[in-house]
C-alpha cells in the first residue's frame, strides 16, 4: 500500500456535525469523518488506510473533488463512533 493516502482531516462546522449527528438531522447522516486525500488514491485505499490506521471498520467511502484537493467522507460502521476517532486525532 502506498504511503500518505490520507493527508490531513477537513474540519468545518458541517463535518463537526456530521460526526454525531445534531438534533435537526436525520440520524443515517452522523457518525461520518472526512479527510484530504491524495488526488490519485482509489476509495479502496482510502478505505483501508483508514481501518489500518484508525481500527474502525468503515462501511462506506464518498469522494469529492475540489479545488482544496480531494476529498474523502467516510462514514463508519454501527458500533464504531467518529467522535472517539475525532478526539483521538485531536478534532475536539
């Protein structure tokens, strides 16, 4: 696997949000990450460099790309909490 696959976490007030979900949203929309990724890295990497690095199991990957880079939103498996992943990494 290659090295750097994932570059740095993307916080704004939106994916602070989404990481428990707030009152006014639909529950399915929390419990999601996201992270600047580099631009040739496949969901499947992302994916996997996430649970290596993080041992979360991820259920699904996004991508968007935008002028600050490509962006990955990973959203984690029941019983995983992107809270606890956001305190260990120093989002909180």
């Amino acid at each position: 696997m290659r090295r750097g696959v994932l570059l740095h976490p993307y916080v704004t007030e939106k994916t602070m949000n989404s990481m428990s979900g707030t009152p006014n949203q639909d529950l399915k929309d929390g419990n999601r990450l996201e992270f600047v990724v580099r631009r040739d890295a496949t969901r499947a990497e992302v994916k996997r460099a996430f649970e290596e690095r993080f041992e979360a199991k991820v259920e699904k990957v996004n991508i968007k790309v935008m002028k600050s880079g490509k962006h990955a939103i990973i959203k984690l498996k029941e019983g995983y909490s992107a809270e606890e992943i956001g305190m260990r990494i120093g989002i909180f």
